[in-house]
C-alpha cells in the first residue's frame, strides 16, 4: 500500500492503493482513491484521468513484419499450418514493456519442426515481453521460419492501409495503448458547506504497465499538458510589471557550453547518450522528441534551442548545465 501527500490549502489529499493484482500476465487490475475532496473536484479528477490514461500513455508494440519469401498476407507456406495472415494476428497479440523511442529491429529464426512462441524473438535491448507463450505458429516440416520484424513505441492505434504495404514488409494493426480499461465513482459524505468527496479510480493494465506505473505516468503527462498555461501566464505578469528575467542568463549558458565544448576533443560526447545521463523522463522525452540524442547533441544547442522546445523550462537548462559538467 502506497500514501503520497499533497497540502491543499488547509486539507491534506492522501492517495493509496486499496485493491491491486495480476489475474494473467497480460491482465492487471488496481484500484485507487483520492481524498478528502472538495464537491464537485472528483469527478473534474476522475474524467480528466480517465482520458489521460486511454489516450495519453505510450506503449510498445509491433508493427511490422518482414520476409522477401512471403507474396502476399494471405498466402501460406509450405511448411507452416498457419497462413501468413494467422501469424501476423499472432504477433499483434504479442504485449511488449520498454522505455525505448523511434523504431527498433526484432528477428525470428527458427528452424522446424516445432512450435515458434514469443520467446523465440530476438529483441533490442531495453525491450522485454510480458508472455513469452504467446503463440506464433507451428512448424509441421524442417523449414527455415526467417522473419525480420519492427517494434515501435507510441500511443493511441495504428491501423494498416493497403497503402502501407511494401515488397516482402507487412504493416501490423498497433494497439499502443497499455491500458484496457479505466473507471471512476465518488463517495460522497457530510452535508452542506461541509460535504466532502472521495474518488475512487480503476485500472486494467494489458501487463506492458502495472496500473500503479499507469496512474503516475497518466498524472505526469496532464501536468506536461498544462504548463504552458502556467508559463503563458508567468511571462505576461513579467513582462506587465516590465521585470521579465531569466534566472539563468543566456551568455552565462553560452559561456559555461562554450568551456566544455574546449573539452570535447578529450571525451567521446557522441558516444555518451542522454538515457546514460541522471535526466528526468520528462526531459529525456523532450530531448528525444527533439532529436537531441547524445551529449554532444545537447553541447551543439544553446539555452535558446532548448527553451524553444516544447514544454521545457529553465529549470530543465539548469539540470543539463549541471549533468554535462559532471560528465
């Protein structure tokens, strides 16, 4: 059981996991409640959390398969009982767990006869699948089962059009979304001016995360959603008491980047990649999204690049100033 605190005027909402367990490996179920609340501040919670957890939270799948040997998705295969439509809705049932960004390359290499499960992939590092039994086909003869496949992280779906086919490469409907299911219900208790609220949240997970991972990862990405009302509202104030500054000067940026630039001859910065650096995964999001993968890609941009992308803060210029004189 988990409590966090957070002070709300004179009340303190507390949080907690009251109900949480693993019916498969590919089914999760946790139940939550937030309190004391406010009338009214429940449900304003539970929708906005429900939407944020079916929409707003990347997973990883696989979304396409590759073998100059197949003509076609219906065809089938001597050798093989499935045909290559079955074992492409096979693969899609694979569930995925990474932190990865972009696309990555997977492999199957089997020879029959004998089953081919999920086990029996070669991932990239950083990727792990949730059940490894998941059924892929059944080889009946001595034949080389060679599929080249692409695993992708992102969020929402992914259907395939027939615009998407190309020779030998075969699109993979993408479910991403690693949440199932999402429900929210109040108590509530008191009368009048003294009524109060609890919220209750539940979750059902497909395994790539647990609910409790859920909940956070769905809270992080609606406070990214509202910082820029915060920052547009900041800098008007700033610039209508005419005392817009910036905590951290730019040629003081400039200056500190231009010190270790000197330096870069004696370390490998392309080597060093920014998932190996202490940043916060909301950082390291924007960084990725930004195509700034390496320290030697964050030393190439000023404070002025990073502030232009979006959702970040100067707060953020001062933990990267600090993690690459560190490094």
């Amino acid at each position: 059981m988990v409590r966090e605190k957070l002070k709300v005027s004179t009340r303190t909402l507390q949080w907690k996991c009251v109900e949480s367990r693993a019916d498969s490996k590919r089914l999760y179920y946790g139940r939550f409640i937030l309190s004391p609340l406010m009338k009214g501040q429940a449900d304003t919670i539970g929708i906005a959390m429900r939407r944020a957890l079916l929409g707003e939270i990347e997973g990883t799948c696989i979304t396409r398969a590759k073998s100059e040997k197949i003509p076609h998705e219906y065809s089938t295969i001597v050798g093989i009982q499935e045909s290559v439509h079955e074992i492409l809705m096979n693969l899609k049932e694979i569930v995925l767990r990474s932190n990865l960004y972009g696309t990555r390359d997977a492999l199957i290499c089997v020879k029959g006869p004998g089953y081919v499960t999920a086990q029996d992939i070669l991932l990239p590092p950083s990727v792990e699948i949730v059940d490894n039994t998941q059924h892929i086909a059944n080889l009946t003869e001595p034949t080389d089962f060679c599929i080249g496949l692409q695993i992708e992280r992102n969020r929402g779906y992914n259907i395939k059009t027939q615009n998407n086919f190309q020779d030998g490469s075969y699109p993979i409907d993408a479910i991403f979304m690693p949440v199932r299911n999402a429900n929210h219900s109040i108590h509530s208790y008191g009368n009048g001016n003294e009524k109060q609220e609890i919220l209750f949240l539940e979750i059902w997970t497909n395994g790539g995360l647990t609910p409790k991972e859920a909940l956070h990862e769905a809270s992080r990405n609606l406070i990214d959603l509202f910082i820029p009302f915060l920052q547009s509202a900041e800098e008007n104030l700033h610039l209508e008491n005419n005392q817009y500054k910036v905590s951290l000067p730019y040629l003081t940026f400039h200056d500190r980047v231009a010190k270790l630039k000197k330096k870069k001859k004696e370390i490998a910065w392309k080597s060093i990649f920014i998932d190996q650096s202490e940043l916060s995964p909301r950082i390291y999001n924007c960084l990725k999204k930004s195509n700034i993968h390496t320290l030697f890609d964050l030393l190439n941009n000023s404070q002025e690049d990073l502030m232009k992308i979006e959702h970040f803060r100067i707060e953020d210029v001062k933990r990267i100033l600090g993690i690459l004189e560190k490094k």
